[in-house]
C-alpha cells in the first residue's frame, strides 16, 4: 500500500478525536491512502458526531468503489482514444493510397 498522504492523516487524527479506536482509524486511513479519498471521508464525517463502525466501513467501501469507477471510466477513455487515433490513421492512410493509385493488394485488404 501506499504512504498516507496528508489529507489522510488528517482523517485519522479527527478519527481518533472522535473516540474511534486506534487500530480501526489505522486500518480506514490505510485503505482512503489518497487525497481525494480522505477528503470525501472526512466531508462524510462531518454531518455526523459518532457513527458506528459499521457504518463508517460501509461509507469507506463505497468511496473506494467509486474511485473504482472513475479509473475504470479514465481507462475506457485512453482506450477508445487509442482505437480512434489507429481508426483515423488507418483512414487517411488508405485515402493516401487510394489517392496516389496505389494497390497494396488483396492481402492487405483481408488481414484488416
């Protein structure tokens, strides 16, 4: 796992503060390691005085399935932006070839 950054620090002092034992407030600030996750846990918090345990892992597994989410959404896109630049170099690759009254054969034709 990575180090915990400052944000996630933050959240377990406040953790602590709230009367959460040590080992749990350890193990939330491990998982919610980046700023972003921190953060949202500790605007979560923030409408609350004290949840239960069970509570506040529901809210830790929800916040990591998001960011699941938008790093699967973040990878779909590089991807389709990879397909769509091959898609467009192979269009005016063919059109610079068609242009040019150039065969590059059946072959080529049957492998794409």
């Amino acid at each position: 796992m990575k180090p915990r950054t400052e944000k996630s620090m933050e959240l377990y002092e406040i953790m602590l503060r709230r009367g959460y034992p040590e080992p749990f407030c350890d193990q939330i600030t491990k998982n919610l390691n980046t700023d972003w996750t921190a953060q949202r846990m500790i605007g979560y918090l923030s409408h609350y005085k004290k949840l239960p345990l069970e509570e506040v892992v529901d809210e830790m597994l929800a916040i990591l399935s998001e960011r699941n989410r938008i790093m699967q959404k973040k990878d779909l896109e590089n991807t389709n932006a990879k397909w769509n630049k091959y898609l467009n170099e192979r269009y005016h690759a063919d059109e610079w070839l068609s242009e040019n009254n150039l065969d590059i054969g059946s072959e080529w034709s049957e492998e794409m």
